[in-house]
C-alpha cells in the first residue's frame, strides 16, 4: 500500500473544534452523557461521518454507528471506535482521539485508493464514562449484554432521573433498549485507538503500544446515615458522624489496596458526598463511590471484599447505618494474539517501534472483547496525564496512532 495521506492539521483542528463544545470554558472539556454539550458533540462527529461518506444508525441508548460498506457488505464488518463523553474538568483527547483518528484512517485509506473487501464500522460508544449514573461504559455493556435491562433500568443519576427519561429527552425513547445487544458475529474483530492514561511509552520513547490484557474494574456506592445536629449542642461521644465514617471507610480503601500483594490493585474513592453540608452542623448522612481494580481478579476480589468488611466494622464501631451496592464486578479482557500480531506488523510496516502493554485504565474494549476478537492501540500522552485540562498527546503521536490503525483496518478488512 502506498504512504497513506494522513491529514495530521486537520485531525488536529477537528480534535479542537470538538473541545470547544464543552458546559465548561476551555481549556477544561465536560461533556456528560445527554447534556447539552454532549447532544452538540454528538451531531459535530455525526456530521463528519456523512462528509466521509459512512452511513449512520444509532440505537436506543445512543450508541452511533457509521459504516463504510465495503465491496461485499454481507460481510461481518471490522469495528474500531472509542467515546467522545468526558468527565467534569476533563482533557481533549481521552476517547477522542479513537474517534476522530478513526474517521481520519477511513478518510485517508479512501484517498490512497484503498477497497475494504468487508465493511469497516466506527462505534461512538454511549457513556464509557461513569459521571451520570455510576457505571462506565454503559453503551458497550449494553451491546455486550453484560448489563441486565433490569439493572439499566434501575439506574438514577444525582438528580434522580433515570435512564429511561433521560434517552426519551435525547430522542431515543422510541426504541427497545432489548435491541441494543449485538450477536458474537455481529463483528470480525474490533480495534480501539487510544492515548495510554500512562506514562511507560514516554518514559521509553516509544510511538505506540499494543494491548494484550486489560484490568478488571469494580465500583461499590456506599451510603452511610448517621445522626445530625447542631455542632455546638452535640457532644463528641454522642455522635454518630457519617462524614468520618465515610472518611474511615476511605482510608480502609487504601489499606486493603497497599497490602492486596498484587502491584497493579490500585483503589479510589472519587465520590464522597454529604448532607446537610453546613459547617455548623453534624453531617448525617454520606453517599461514598469506589472504584477497585487490578488485572488479577483474585486479588481484586479479596481487596473488594475486605472494604466490604471494613464498611460494616467501622459503622457498627460508629452506630452508622448503611448500604453497600456493586454496581459492577468485571472480569479482566485477554486480548486477540493475531490482532496483536496485526498491530505489530502494521508498525513494522511503517517503521514504528512497538510496546506490549497491559492496560489498567478500562475502555469500552474491555466489553467488545466479549463480542469480538479485541485489541487496543496506544500513543504517549505527556506525563501520563489523563482526565485533566492539561492532557496532552502531541500532533505527531497523534499521527503515527492513526497511521497505525489504518494500516491495520486495511489488513484486516479482507
């Protein structure tokens, strides 16, 4: 195949016309799911499909597919894709760069006078991040069917509304969330391209890296309920402060993590709310979210359930009542050694230098690879930084991404 021509300006000027869409002014980028920046987002990259010439559908909960047929369309299609969703305070290129670089490689192959035998389909999952309601990757585990209809139904976001009225507002109330889940042969294979949320490949001066294993998450969502009242009229043995509860609770996190005896068990507790909120007045009550993960699951289970354990003693010990819900226990994802393979030789094709990597950060991959043979393929982002306004991959890395997974949808759309 000749040089592709990668328009690396371009990606770039689109990757910063999509962080301008944001609640918050730049350079933070906030896109939660169905708010007004991200229904804006989606109809940006929605029309940059249609100028690359794929055909859109989108399903009941908001995930958007755009195809390029292919010369025989019957064909199990090759997917790549990634979100475009983002955290409060969030960076421009987590998610980002898997879908705008996606429909750059698609651009670029068609120009180079490329044909794909079977058709090559962008995903841009719905809610890979947990912000609304709790849970990441809703859309993709929706697809994969590791996420009970039940379950999705069930889900309330802070303000108490549902999924349910929250997809009716969107404008896809009028179809089946049933239909959402795809067969194993819905895809030949998917392919992720995403910037590392590390720092090994910057520290190495490596261009790219590929996936062979991604870790296991879980989140638990505590809620604790202690007594309040006026912080001068109570006196400290009389209290049952669901604030310090919460803060025990937390420090019992980093304990069972430190001393799991697995290097990769990494735990957060991102989510720590109270009421009333004053500061003259004893907090009753605490809404906690934990987030436990680690690419073993054995050690990740045992950590898991001794912060379940501890939750119990430290509220029994403060006379705190409680409920711990797993919003999700998920098991690790082994990667596709001939799509690793692929990726290899894609780089060998183009003079790159490749790293096998673990991926410790979860992506809607981790549930792709329940449908389809998966792998992921990363580029340095400076500093390791990710989920802050300063995240950062530069144009160039951006590029060689790009060219990489090019070379590998060519490879394999045949």
């Amino acid at each position: 195949m000749k040089a592709l021509p990668i328009d690396g300006e371009r990606l770039q000027r689109q990757i910063d016309e999509l962080a301008a869409i944001s609640a918050a002014p730049a350079p933070v980028v906030t896109r939660v799911l169905f708010s007004e920046a991200d229904l804006r987002a989606r109809d940006y990259v929605k029309n940059l499909c249609r100028e690359t010439g794929l055909t859109l559908r989108e399903d009941a909960v908001g995930n958007i597919f755009a195809r390029w047929a292919g010369k025989h369309p019957h064909l199990a299609p090759i997917a790549t894709g990634s979100h475009i969703d983002a955290i409060p305070n969030a960076g421009r290129y987590d998610g980002v760069v898997g879908v705008l670089g996606a429909i750059e490689a698609m651009r670029a192959l068609q120009q180079s006078g490329f044909k794909p035998e079977r058709p090559i389909e962008l995903i841009i999952f719905t809610a890979e991040e947990p912000t609304r309601f709790g849970i990441g990757c809703l859309g993709s585990r929706l697809l994969a069917g590791s996420l009970p209809l039940e379950k999705a139904a069930s889900l309330r976001d802070p303000d108490g509304k549902s999924l349910e009225e929250l997809r009716s507002q969107a404008g896809f109330g009028g179809q089946d969330l049933r239909e959402v889940r795809l067969t194993p042969k819905s895809y030949a294979a998917f392919v992720e391209l995403h910037i590392e949320q590390g720092a090994l490949l910057e520290k190495e001066n490596l261009p790219i890296g590929v996936v062979e294993k991604i870790a296991a998450p879980s989140t638990l969502r505590v809620q604790l309920t202690g007594v309040g009242g006026h912080a001068g009229a109570m006196l400290m043995p009389e209290r049952h402060d669901a604030l310090l509860a919460g803060a025990e609770i937390a420090l019992a996190v980093e304990q069972a993590v430190l001393t799991s005896g697995s290097p990769d068990t990494v735990g957060t507790t991102g989510v720590f709310r109270i009421e009333p909120g004053a500061v003259n007045s004893v907090p009753c009550r605490a809404w906690l979210e934990i987030d436990l993960r680690d690419t073993l699951v054995a050690t990740r289970d045992a950590a898991l359930k001794r912060v379940e354990n501890s939750v119990a003693e430290i509220c029994g010990k403060r006379g705190v009542t409680f409920t711990v819900e797993r919003l999700n226990v998920d098991a690790p994802a082994i990667c596709d050694s001939s799509l690793v393979e692929t990726v290899i030789a894609s780089c060998g094709e183009l003079g790159l230098p490749v790293k096998r990597m673990v991926s410790r950060a979860y992506h809607d991959s981790l549930f792709m690879a329940q449908i389809c043979p998966t792998t992921m393929i990363f580029i340095p982002c400076r500093g390791g930084v990710s989920h802050r306004p300063d995240e950062y991959s530069s144009p160039e890395q951006i590029k060689n991404g790009v060219a990489v997974l090019a070379m590998a949808l060519a490879r394999l759309a045949v």
